[in-house]
C-alpha cells in the first residue's frame, strides 16, 4: 500500500507526454495516494494540470548549470538542499525513475523514498536504487516502456491513455483560435530538434495548398519561438493555405489548439503525439526514428519507410540525404488523410 508516489521524468516534452498514462494507472491501484511529479521547466506546464497529478516540482536544470559554471558553489549548494528539503516534504514511499540517468537516480534517493524503482536505470544509478526493471515492452506501441513498467509493478494498465492537463486560459485561446476558422481547422506540427526528423519543407507547402482546395481548411501551423524563421518560409510557399502561429502560444496553449483540430500531420515531436492524447485523428510522419506504429487509437495512422538504415536515432549515415523522411510523398500523406476525414467539403 502507497500513501505517496514521486515520479521523475524531467524531459522531454514527448516523453513526459507519453508517460502521462502512469498517474491514473496508480491512482487506480491505491486511490488516496498523493502524486508527486519532477520535472523540468519546458515541460512543468504538462504535468500542473494533470488530473492525476497532486503536485509538481521543477528542477530548475538550466540554472544549477549556470551557478555550476559559474563556480557558484554555495548557491548551488543551498539550492541542492532547497530541492532535497521540497522532494521530502511529502515523505514518498515510492519513486519511479523513469529517466534512467545518473540525475534523475540522484533526484529518487534524495526524496528519501525507501523505495525506488529505476525503468532500465544506467550511467550508475542502478546502485541508488532498491529495484531495477529493465525497458521493455512492445515497442510498436506508444509509451510503451512506461507500459511496461507498470507492468512489472503488477498495476491494470487499462487502455494507457495519454493525458495533458488544460486551464481555461488554454481553452479560451482554441476557442478564439476555432472562431477565426468557422470551417474547421487542421494542425501541422513541423518542428523538432534534429534535422533527420524534418519532413520537407517545400512538401509542408504544397500539402496546405492540396488541403485547403480537398476540405476548405487551413493549415495552422504550431512550433516554438525557435521554429519561427522555418514557418515563415512555409507559410510563404502556402500562402492563404497557412495560418501561421508558430512562436505564439505556450505548450498547453499549443495543445489546447490540437484537441479543437479536425486532423493534425506532424514528424516526431511532442505536439504531434498529443494528436494521439486528444482523440484527434493524426498522420504521424516518422523517419530516423520510430518510437511507435501503434497508439490504440484508430484514427492515429504512422507513415515510415523501413529503410536498411532506418531507423538510426542520432547517427544519420545517409550524408545528410535523410532519404527517409525525403521519400515521403505528400500523395502518401493526402492518401492517408482522406482515410482519416472520408467527409470532404469542397472551398468556396
């Protein structure tokens, strides 16, 4: 029997998304347990209003890496007991790891819990833990090493689905959003952190075009303020086909836009697997990786070419070709959404 359960996954965006299962699932074992969540800041918002959730510390990662180069040792210091003191305060008698780092095992032995559970823990922190369980599961299957460990803890899984947590502010903003597109809309989630994952640009172009002339929709496009300069290319090529606004909502905001969407098409990224959590249909296009081919929804369909060098995470060995995103056709992509939304309106 648990009273309070620390989870730690600091990052990333996708993976705190795909993991977001796990809260429910316990809840269904032990129904008063207190849920704790650590987590880094880009991703805090995700987990605030999780319904599972009790409560969320951040560890400010970006900067304990600023006192630490800065030979701030004292600061630093007093924040490490600062963090400690905050994880104790709810005397966890669990936590689960589900990073499997050296950091994230460090952040599970200073909650105190006297019990600690590493999924597939490395780079040492196996020793700080009372049990190891190593990754696993289908990995067809989205959130699958979550899943898994779930599993191993002898927990129902049930369905797993994914949960984002939204405010009314997140809200209000799709509901504006909804109102300039009396017709609908339909989501594109371009934007990610490695090259290799990227789908053409020119192809994001001509399918608004295609798109918008098949359903009298617009594309809106979703990204960060990094991703700014790329969406504008986009948008130029699409022209009234796009409804560019990329850089101008936050995450939940973000996600707020995709559960209103008709259809979201997006590579490898944590918008795009909230397509997935939402309920709404998404064509998934995935390349150097492919984390899944299967999200027990069946108006999630994944496009990826099983190429020989396919896929290859961080190590492309293709010269920069990235011929398995390139290969992909925006007839390939049309083809799928058609499946997805067979009520075609015609534009105006």
């Amino acid at each position: 029997m648990h009273s309070s359960i620390l989870i730690i996954r600091l990052s990333a965006i996708g993976d705190v998304v795909m993991a977001s299962p796990l809260p429910a699932v316990l809840r269904a074992r032990w129904p008063q347990v207190r849920i704790t969540w650590l987590v880094e800041p880009q991703a805090a918002s995700l987990v605030a209003r999780h319904p599972g959730v009790d409560r969320v510390v951040v560890w400010p990662k970006a900067q304990w890496r600023s006192w630490l180069r800065g030979f701030r040792w004292i600061r630093l210091g007093r924040d490490v007991v600062r963090l400690r003191r905050e994880l104790r305060s709810e005397r966890h008698d669990l936590a689960l790891d589900l990073q499997g780092l050296l950091k994230s095992g460090v952040f599970a032995w200073l909650s105190g819990a006297r019990e600690r559970v590493g999924l597939g823990s490395r780079e040492g922190s196996h020793l700080l833990m009372t049990r190891v369980v190593p990754r696993g599961g289908d990995i067809r299957r989205i959130g699958s090493e979550y899943r898994h460990l779930a599993e191993a803890l002898g927990l129902d899984v049930g369905d797993f689905w994914m949960q984002v947590g939204l405010s009314d502010d997140d809200r209000q903003v799709a509901s504006g959003l909804a109102r300039a597109h009396p017709q609908g809309y339909l989501v594109a989630c371009p934007f990610t952190t490695r090259p290799q994952k990227h789908w053409v640009e020119s192809a994001w172009g001509r399918l608004a075009v295609r798109l918008q002339e098949q359903f009298g929709t617009r594309l809106v496009l979703l990204g960060g303020p990094g991703d700014r300069e790329a969406a504008e290319r986009i948008a130029a090529q699409a022209g009234d086909a796009v409804d560019n606004r990329v850089g101008e909502t936050s995450l939940t905001e973000a996600a707020a836009v995709i559960s209103r969407a008709r259809l979201l098409v997006g590579v490898d990224t944590g918008l795009t697997h909230m397509g997935p959590a939402f309920n709404v249909p998404t064509v998934a296009l995935f390349g150097s990786t492919c984390p899944y081919l299967y999200t027990g929804r069946d108006n999630t369909v994944v496009i990826y070419h099983d190429l020989p060098c396919a896929p290859c995470k961080r190590n492309p060995t293709c010269q920069g070709r990235f011929d398995c995103m390139t290969g992909i056709t925006v007839d390939e992509v049309l083809g799928k959404v058609d499946a997805l939304l067979p009520h075609r309106e015609t534009s105006a």
